[in-house]
C-alpha cells in the first residue's frame, strides 16, 4: 500500500506540475472530487480494516505478554523484564501512507463540500473588471445564490435566485470551460440589449451614466473617463477610452450559438438575449473579451456570484463586498 500511494501522490505531483506551468489546462473541481473519493476509500479501509488489524495485534500481543506473566509466576517467578507498552503503541500508530490519505480526508471532504455547495475563492487574473475589480483581488464567489449545483458536472439540481441585472457573474468561459471567466450580467433572456457608441441600452432604455474622476490605469499608465453606471438599479463604475472605436471588429467575433441573435455594425452590437442565456460585460468596457466577442452565456455554465473581496495583498482596503 505504501508503493501505491507512493505512485499516487506522484500522479497528482505531475497534473499539478504541467498544469502550473501550462503544459494542460487543470480541472481543479475534478481533482478535489478525485482526492476526496481516494482518501474516503482510505478512512474507510482504515477504520474497518487496517486498524481493527493493528488493534488485534495490538491485543494478541498483551494476551501473550499476560500469560507469559501467569506461567512464570507459577513457577514463583514475580520480578519479569521487559514492557510491552512501547510495542503495542508501535503496533497501534498509523503508517504514514495512511497518516496523508485516512488522515487527511475529513478536511479535504470539508474543503470540497464548502467549495462546491457554499463558497469559492477566485484570483481576479486580468482587468477587464477594472475599476469594480483590480488584477491580484482574491474574491469570493456564492455557489448557491444562482441554485445547487452538482460538483465537476455542474447540474443545477435544486433552483433559487435567477441571475439579474447588474449582478457580477463567474462562469465557464463558453469557447473554453475549462477556464473560469468573471463579468457583469447586463441582459437577462428575452431582453434586447444594445452597446452602440460605447452606451448600454436594455429594451430601448439607455442604462444612466454619470461622470466621475478619472480613473488611472496602472496598466496603460494613463487616466481614463470614469462613468457611474446603472443596470438593474445597481450602481457601479465603468472605465471608457476614447481612443477605442465603438465597434467589434468583424475578425474578433467567435461563431458563437445564436449568433444570428445578434446585429453588428460599424456602431456596436445589438442581440436578443434568448432563452436560458445571459448577455454579460466587463466594467473595462475597451479592454474587456466579453459577450460582444463570444456571445452569450449558457444557464449551465454558471459558477455563482462574486460579492466580495477576502484579500488583496497589495492593498488591504480593499477587501469588502462590492456591486
């Protein structure tokens, strides 16, 4: 057992390792469900197996140690050596294949039963959610908010709260599910939504914009206009830049399901949200890949709400919930 679970935690050594160094995309849902099975069958096989075992042997050998004792003083002898104290404490500790697969799995369950059911944490890797989300913000995502998924598989079992407008989504990338993508909802099924002229207009009522400050963007090292914006009555910010044309270059666009939902033209782009999809965009509105690019946003691709920022090591006023 020691040489397979050798073979085993070497197994996860190289998925990890070609996956932090980009040799294959990871599924890290999978191999926490896949831990969580192989150390189960583990703590299973220790409490019903290996340690009533060891606790047999454990026993045998007092057993004898007891009728050693009782034959010798039989024959007057009281004063015997040894203890068997130390031995039956070896016979009785855990192997350490067992010690990093039985041991573990009670806190590996638990991290796989919050993170699939309640809460997930997710590293903001880009800007396109600038400035609501900056690269290095470590958030936390609502797993049942939108309903109960199952794990790896992501089937909604038991519904609750629809997506709406405004909210800030995490879901499976569409041209690439095996990537995790962040956006906010601005068109639910059944809307027309419109982004013509770098303005959001849902069924025909262009979402209210105020000006703010400019923003600096740390990564262009310039200042931005600074918009607050309204979808869904929730109000948050977005970044504009002029020097951006309005429009998605026809070479940018992915063939996408419904495509024929959507009109572009050399203004921007109009689309009927249909049924069961969701029409989403990023706050950095000119340096955001979005549902302009790739289209819409499939009920089952759905991860769940992002609401706060847990961390971020650059800056800890940041951390707090957000819109």
């Amino acid at each position: 057992m020691s040489l397979i679970t050798g073979l085993l935690y070497a197994a996860l050594a190289v998925y990890l390792g070609g996956w932090y160094v980009g040799q294959w995309q990871g599924n890290f849902s999978l191999v926490l469900f896949a831990m969580t099975v192989v150390t189960l069958a583990y703590w299973l096989a220790e409490r019903y197996k290996f340690r009533p075992a060891r606790e047999a042997a454990a026993a045998r050998l007092e057993q004898e140690d007891q009728a050693r004792r009782a034959q010798l003083a039989a024959q007057g002898i009281t004063q015997v050596d040894g203890d068997v104290r130390q031995a039956r404490e070896r016979l009785l500790a855990q192997p350490w294949w067992l010690d990093w697969t039985a041991g573990l799995f009670p806190v590996i369950c638990a991290v796989f039963l919050m993170r699939s059911f309640l809460f997930e944490p997710f590293k903001i890797p880009s800007g396109s959610m600038i400035p609501t989300l900056l690269v290095g913000d470590l958030i936390l995502v609502n797993k049942y908010h939108y309903g109960i998924r199952l794990p790896v598989i992501n089937k909604k079992v038991i519904d609750n709260n629809e997506p709406q407008r405004g909210d800030v989504m995490v879901f499976r990338f569409p041209v690439n599910p095996s990537m995790d993508y962040i956006k906010r909802v601005v068109a639910v099924p059944g809307d027309e939504v419109a982004y013509i002229n770098k303005q959001l207009t849902v069924n025909g009522v262009p979402a209210p914009q105020q000006a703010l400050q400019p923003f600096y963007e740390q990564e262009s090292l310039r200042y931005l206009p600074q918009f607050e914006e309204k979808v869904g009555g929730v109000a948050h910010r977005i970044l504009v830049d002029p020097d951006r044309p309005p429009f998605v270059p026809p070479h940018a666009v992915e063939n996408f399901p419904h495509k024929d939902a959507c009109r572009y033209s050399g203004e921007g782009v109009v689309c009927k949200v249909p049924p069961g999809h969701y029409f989403v965009l990023g706050d950095n509105r000119d340096n955001s890949l979005d549902s302009r690019f790739w289209g819409f946003v499939p009920d089952d691709h759905i991860v769940g709400k992002a609401f706060m920022i847990w961390m971020n090591f650059g800056d800890l006023k940041r951390i707090g919930f957000f819109h």
